[in-house]
C-alpha cells in the first residue's frame, strides 16, 4: 500500500462515517498522509480528525476514535493509533509492506528531468555536481560539492546508494537475498519515506526531488547505524537481516532512480 493508496483509505473511511451518521461533514477529495517525525509512531500519520472536527462540531479526539475504527477495517491496515490532539497514526500489515517494497525493488525508470547547467559551470563542477548545484539554495558554497564529506548533499546521496550496493554484494557473498518480514519499530521511519516516493516523483519537480534524495539517504544511514543489514560475527542471517535487506535494496533503487531523473550518476563504489 502506498501513500496514496493509504490516502484513498482514509478518504474511503471518512465517506463511510458520514454515509453511516457517524459524523456530519464534509468528505475531502483528498487527504494528506505523511511520515511521521519519530519511531515507534507508525509508517505513517494524517492530521484529517483535525481538520474536520469544526465541520463536524465536535472534539478531533472524537472524531479521530470514530476514524480509527473504520480504518482498521481497510485491508492492509495493521493497527491505527490516536495521537496528540487528535493525529491518527498509522501502521500498515505484513502484505502491505512486502507489496511496496517489491514494488521499490523492481522500480521503472522515471523520465528524466529537463535540467541544463551552462558549459562554464559544467567545466568548473563536472556535469554531476553542476546538476545538482542548480537545485542548491542560494548562497550555498558549490565548491563543497566537488568534496567527499558530509557537508556535500551529493555525496551523501550517492554514497547511501553506493552502501546499499555494498550491501546487496557482501549478502550475495553470504548466500542471503531480500525477503519478507515485519517492519521494526527502528524501520518505521525509513519505510514511511520510502513510501513517500510516489508522491514526489508524480510532482515532477526537481528542487523537491534533491531534497526527497538527501532526507532518503540521511534517514537511511541513521537507520543503517541502528539495524545492521548484515550479521555480525558467528550470527547467521535470519529472517530480520532479510527484511532489512529489502529495505536496503529498495533504498537503493529509489536513489538510483531519484539520480536518473536528475541526470545524474549513480555510482556502485564511492
């Protein structure tokens, strides 16, 4: 289930509350589904109690529980929680997640972006840094993309995208590849943006785009530090370092594609 499909849902529960007289308001055409900021709060939340608790006069706690009970009946919707001043924080099943990681995994390339740095910045920068430095903030220093550090967000990109590929190479050397498996409270995070990638992708917008890449390879080396993909030591790969294989891969293929659409390249060692 991706995020816009999570979004159809809760439009779908919110229709169905209201046909049942379990609420009086307007139904939206749409609803926001977001990642939500910390572990351990499901893949992903909606703020849509919230919005809809005037129309509806009453308190967005209640509207939220009223909320929380149709979409647990939506298929591929584990557990949905109340949060805060009236959040719906949502955790999707086994199914859903295999389902949208194997989509991830075998990702088609998007159209490329139109992107045209001038020859002078391309001689200066490379063809790669002098793409990305067009979708810099102004002020930004585009020398400190021609550095391997963390400071450089294209090195960060690309080189979360050349760990995945490391990682898919020493699994193979262990005789291990990507299975199904519950999603960690560690990895809610990292599944949650994952799923945000339809969204941006559908926006067609580059700026938006780099920015998706850089927050995709930050959550995912803070993740990788907390759930290592590999055993370590005498352990045997089990059913969990399979599952955080498929994210890893998964990752993988989202940066590579990201890269594509910027015209950029992405690299298997870094």
């Amino acid at each position: 289930m991706t995020p816009a499909e999570l979004s159809c849902a809760v439009v779908r529960a919110v229709r169905r509350a209201v046909e049942a007289g379990e609420l009086s308001a307007p139904v939206p055409e749409r609803v926001t589904v977001r990642t939500p900021p910390r572990p351990g709060c499901g893949e992903f939340a909606t703020n849509v109690a919230l919005r809809l608790a005037k129309d509806a006069g009453r308190p967005a706690l209640d509207v939220a529980e009223v909320l929380r009970r149709r979409l647990l009946r939506e298929p591929g919707v584990q557990c949905v929680e109340v949060a805060g001043p009236g959040f719906l924080n949502i955790s999707l099943d086994g199914a859903a997640h295999a389902t949208l990681v194997e989509e991830l995994c075998t990702v088609t390339p998007s159209p490329a972006l139109p992107l045209a740095p001038p020859d002078e910045l391309v001689r200066r920068l490379g063809p790669d840094a002098a793409r990305w430095s067009l979708l810099t903030a102004p002020g930004f220093d585009r020398d400190l993309l021609l550095v391997q550090r963390e400071t450089n967000p294209l090195f960060r990109v690309r080189y979360a995208y050349a760990r995945t590929q490391a990682l898919l190479r020493n699994a193979r050397d262990l005789g291990f590849c990507r299975g199904e498996g519950d999603i960690e409270a560690d990895s809610e995070v990292l599944f949650g943006v994952l799923g945000d990638r339809e969204r941006v992708v559908g926006r067609a917008d580059p700026v938006r785009l780099a920015r998706y890449l850089e927050h995709l390879a930050d959550v995912f080396s803070r993740w990788h530090h907390q759930c290592p993909v590999l055993p370590i030591g005498d352990e045997k790969p089990s059913a969990v370092h399979r599952a955080r294989l498929a994210l890893a891969e998964a990752t993988g293929a989202v940066l590579a594609d990201g890269l594509h659409q910027l015209g950029i390249t992405a690299p298997a060692h870094l």
